[in-house]
C-alpha cells in the first residue's frame, strides 16, 4: 500500500511541476506577446510614434505662423492708430505710396541703374513702381 501511495503522490508532484512549468511558460508566452504587441502599436499602429513626431512638428509650425499674424496684427493696430490720430504719419505715408509733395517742394527722380538691378527690381516689384505713381501724379497735376 505504500507503494501505491509514493507513487500516487509521485504522480502528484510530477503533474505539480507540469503544472508550474506550463504555467511559467505560458505566462512567459503572454508577456512576449503582449510586448510585440506594445511595440507594433507604439512602431506601427494608427498614432504611432513617428505620426507623434509629425504632429508635434506641424503645432509648432502653426504656433510659428500664430506668432507671426499676432505681431503682423500689432503692427497692423499701431498702424492703424498712427492713421487715426498722427497727422505727420498721414503726411509721410501720402508721400510715400501717393507721390504727394508739397507746393515749395521739387522731387528728384534718380535715373540710371544698372540693368541687373533693374532686372531684379521689376522681378521683385510686380505692382506698379513709385516713380510710375510719381509721374501720373505729376501729369494730372501738370494737365490741370
């Protein structure tokens, strides 16, 4: 009988130690699975991380831009400002984009520029030139 016995409980701790060893290797299969997984979806999954890296370049691209229209927009205001309140502002702008001057004034117009220049002028510059305002200006004035 006790023969039966040590080999029961014999029987017992070998399917004990199975037991443990497919346990362990079924968690140890679980964890390995479960990490491939973890990494596909971090490496390639629909919000990966190179996509992370995308929309953290394009936000900081916008903050730029959103940097840049609020100070064209301050600059905007204080133009603005400067339109509505200084008279001397009004008078240089007038001069400047309308070719206006005053009656005591003469306007010197200087000729002569190099051919490269000119060129790079006319590409940077394609609304109509001051000088060509300056000139209307001084024919409607000249004709009436």
């Amino acid at each position: 009988m006790e023969k039966m016995q040590y080999s029961k409980a014999n029987r017992y701790l070998r399917n004990t130690d199975f037991n443990e060893k497919l346990i362990d290797r079924g968690l140890k299969t679980a964890a390995v699975i479960l990490l491939i997984i973890a990494v596909y979806t971090i490496a390639f999954g629909e919000n990966n991380i190179f996509e992370y890296f995308k929309k953290i370049q394009i936000r900081n691209e916008l903050l730029a831009q959103i940097n840049q229209i609020k100070k064209e927009n301050q600059d905007l205001e204080k133009k603005i400002y400067y339109l509505q309140n200084d008279p001397f502002y009004i008078e240089k702008i007038a001069r400047e984009n309308l070719g206006l001057m005053k009656d005591d004034e003469e306007v010197y117009v200087i000729v002569g520029m190099n051919k490269n220049q000119e060129k790079e002028n006319q590409e940077n510059h394609q609304e109509e030139r001051w000088i060509d305002k300056i000139k209307a200006k001084y024919q409607q004035f000249k004709l009436q």
